[in-house]
C-alpha cells in the first residue's frame, strides 16, 4: 500500500495513531498485501503482454503511429507495475524476518540498515505512486487540450519532464522534513509530519477533484465535433461518444475506489493523533473505523495496477503471445502501410476506437474530414484493444 504513515512508521519515536495502526496484526496485514500486490502485478502485466488470439495483419486498416495517450496509459501501468513490486519486496521482507520490526521499534537501540531498508522501500512505493497520479492527470489534460483546441499530438517529452520532476521533487521533499535531523530521532510535531502528508495526497487529490472536470469537458467537445461533421448526430455516433464516456468513467471509478478509503483512513488517524490518550473507551469506534480502512487500503491500493489496465483496454484473455516472430511481422506490416499513409490527406484514417465494429463505421465517418476531427478520434482511440471475431481475443495497437 501506498501510505505515508508507513514511512513515519520507519521513526523509532512515531506517534502513537502511526504505532497503533501498523503494528496491529502486521502478519495478517503483510500477508494481505503481498496477495494483493502479487495477483495485481501478475493480472496486470499478463494485460499488457501481446495476445496470441484475434491476430490480425496491420495491413488491413492502416493505423496512425501512437499519440501521446497511448503512451501515457502504458507508463501509467508501469508506475502501477513498479509500485506492486515495491510492496511485494517489503511485504515478504517483513513477514519473513520480523526482527527488522522489531529493531525499528526499539527507540534507543535501532540499527542502521532495518531503517534503511524501510525508507528506502517506502519511498520507492511512494515514488511510482505518486508519478502515476501525475501521468494520470496528464492523459486527462492530453486528451482534453488535443480534443478541444486540435492541437495534434502532444509531446510526451514535456509530461515526463512534469511527472517524473514533480514525483521525485514532492517525494524527496517531504521525506527531508519527515527524517529531520536524522532518521533515528525524527523530529516530533505536526509541523514536520504535514507537509509530508501534503506531498503524497496533493496528487491524488488533484486526479480526483481535476480529472471529471477535463474529462466531462472533453465529451462535452468530442459530441461537438461529431454533431459539426455533417450537422447530425446519429446512433452511431451516440454509441461513439457513450463509449468514450464509459471510458472515462472506469478510469474515475477505479482511482475512487482505489485511493478514497487512503483519504478517510488517513482524516481518522489524525483525528486521533491530536487525542491526548487515543486508546480511550470513547473513541472505538473509531479506532476500529481506522482499523478497518487501514486493511482495505492494504487490499485495494495494490490492485489499481490491475484494475486500470480493465478501465483503459478491458480484459485482454490468457493467451500471450512472445513470440519473436510474430512481433517481426508486426512491425514489417507497420512499415509496408507507412507509404501510402504518408501519401494520403488524411494519415487518421484507421481510427482505433474501442471495438471494431465502431473502427468500421469511424473510418467510413471520417474519410475525407478535416484534420481536427480525426486528431481528436485518433487520441481518444489510442490505447484501446479490437476486438477481431466473436471470441473477443484483443490485439494492442498502442506498441
């Protein structure tokens, strides 16, 4: 899981809602994160891989070179990837050897590389955490600024430069002031601990409370532009335009349901931090409303890495596909198709939106349309997974 309590956790002398909540029943709790972590990871990568089923030649609809949000949502899923395996490593660590616990919590006598391993793992889950907030608030501002303004395909430069700055900029900051002077007598005080809890919730905050209105905006400008193509909106296009929204919602859906329960966990514990006896009788309820966000925290955050590959491209199957081979006719059909593309007036014409039966209709839809029309379709559609025949095997066009 993603908390900053468990970096105030790697202080010998933390407070007492911190020392409360993460040593009530640590092997239940490593044992739920680390199951959690490891089926997310697995589900997720096994979502990204190329299938085997469904192949089809990329010669038969020519396909644009992959805007900007397509990549967006494959470095989001690494983000997600990596932060799984930071809390894999430091959940396995600490089931199986619980004496690095136990040095950590001994104020006067901890060891120096218990609490280097703690930080060093809790920044790390924290870090690729914390990034994929940022590209995830970047792929609603991409598609949003590409839709409404048809400004083409954003630069994915730029967005590494905010992410990645921002990320490793918040992180170190409000690890400094966690651990100052040093990390085995951190200094006590909400003054130091805030702006910690600042740095990690600031993102999160921003997805959830930006993201709707950039996307709302978004399918507010692509029902535009579908209605201005001919100056009808037909069922086509409604079906189109719903599926985007449908779209959007399972990101927000998956983020909500993800991360909410870090923000009502996180408003409990200092609720009772700023108690002068937090084990008092009549705050149990309480404690135990804690207790309880606490453990899904540990079950939901590791599972965004797989349910956002869900939201962005749906259920891919089981049957992968690495063969070499394979992957060298992919890319000599990509470049037998770049010719005539480049030939032509409108290089979008094979739009990638959701599922084929749409890409069929879109593409006859947009031929000879303007520039803006199918920039917009393109950056919506990239991504996605087609779907070829009635058994629903995907093919990721977004490689």
């Amino acid at each position: 899981m993603a908390s900053p309590r468990l970096e105030t956790f790697c202080c010998p002398n933390r407070d007492s809602a911190t020392e409360f909540v993460v040593t009530f029943q640590p092997v239940l709790f490593g044992a739920l994160t680390l199951g959690s972590a490891a089926l997310s990871l697995i589900f997720a990568l096994l979502q990204i891989l190329p299938k085997r089923k469904g192949y089809r030649r990329l010669g038969q609809y020519p396909l644009p070179r992959p805007a900007s949000s397509s990549r967006i949502l494959f470095i989001i899923s690494i983000c997600d990837i990596l932060g799984c395996a930071g809390i894999i490593v430091r959940s396995s660590v600490w089931l199986g050897l619980p004496n690095i616990i136990d040095s950590i919590s001994v104020t006067n006598n901890t060891e120096v590389w218990p609490e280097v391993f703690c930080v060093g793992s809790a920044m790390w889950i924290q870090l690729f955490f914390s990034a994929s907030f940022w590209w995830t608030f970047c792929y609603a501002v991409d598609v949003f600024l590409v839709v409404k303004t048809s400004a083409g395909i954003s630069t994915i430069i730029l967005y590494h430069m905010i992410t990645w700055g921002l990320a490793v900029l918040l992180c170190v900051e409000g690890v400094a002031m966690l651990y100052y002077p040093s990390i085995s007598d951190c200094e006590q005080g909400l003054q130091h601990a805030i702006p910690h809890y600042v740095t990690t919730y600031a993102p999160m905050l921003l997805v959830l409370v930006a993201n709707p209105v950039f996307f709302n905006r978004t399918i507010s400008a692509v029902t535009s532009l579908l209605k201005g193509r001919q100056g009808i909106y037909t069922e086509n296009e409604r079906k189109l335009a719903n599926e985007i929204k449908i779209r959007f919602f399972k990101i927000m859906l998956v983020f909500f349901i993800c991360w909410v329960p870090n923000i009502i966990n996180e408003s409990l514990l200092f609720y009772l931090e700023m108690q002068t006896d937090i084990n008092d009788g009549g705050f149990r309820d309480i404690r135990n409303a804690a207790l309880i966000t606490w453990f899904i925290m540990g079950i939901l955050n590791p599972m965004q890495a797989f349910l956002n590959t869900l939201a962005f491209h749906g259920w891919t199957g089981f049957d992968v596909d690495l063969s070499l081979h394979r992957r060298r006719e992919l890319a000599w059909d990509s470049v037998s198709t770049s010719v005539p593309n480049a030939a032509s007036h409108n290089p979008i014409v094979g739009t990638t939106l959701l599922y084929q039966s749409h890409v069929q209709e879109a593409q006859k839809s947009m031929m000879g349309n303007g520039q803006q029309h199918s920039d917009a379709m393109s950056v919506l559609s990239e991504g996605n997974w087609l779907n070829n025949g009635s058994n629903s095997s995907p093919v990721y066009q977004g490689w």
